[in-house]
C-alpha cells in the first residue's frame, strides 16, 4: 500500500513541477538588454569578418550527407 501512494505521490509531483515549467516556459520571456545586444551585435560583426558564415538545415543536410560517406 506505501509502494502505492509513493508512486501515486512521485506522480503528481512530477505533473505539478511540468505544469510549472510549462506556465513559465508561455509566460515568461527573455530579452536582451541594450549592453547584450551590443555586445552580441560586435560579436556578429567580427565573425563575419573572418569569413564565417550561418548555414541554414539544406547547407547543414548537405554537408552531413558528403562528408559522412567519405569519412567511411
């Protein structure tokens, strides 16, 4: 009968801490202060000086389905 109500108990906490991070998942939101912005902006800047740039999923499945063959 303990093992039951263990269980049982283990349960609603679990549901109760996922409804918690549900509602705080929907309602609270991050930004990004000014000094952030700032400093992710320059930090964009000098990445695509040197040459780099973000590839979108048909660059990424692309390049995965060369490279792994060949490193077979």
């Amino acid at each position: 009968m303990t093992t039951i109500i263990a269980i049982a108990s283990f349960v609603i906490v679990a549901l109760a801490g996922w409804m918690i991070a549900e509602a705080k998942g929907k309602f609270v939101t991050y930004k990004n202060d000014k000094h952030e912005q700032a400093v992710l902006d320059q930090r964009h800047c000098d990445l695509e000086k040197n040459g780099f740039s973000e590839l979108n999923i048909e660059d990424v499945k692309r390049m995965i389905a060369t490279t792994g063959y060949d490193a077979v």
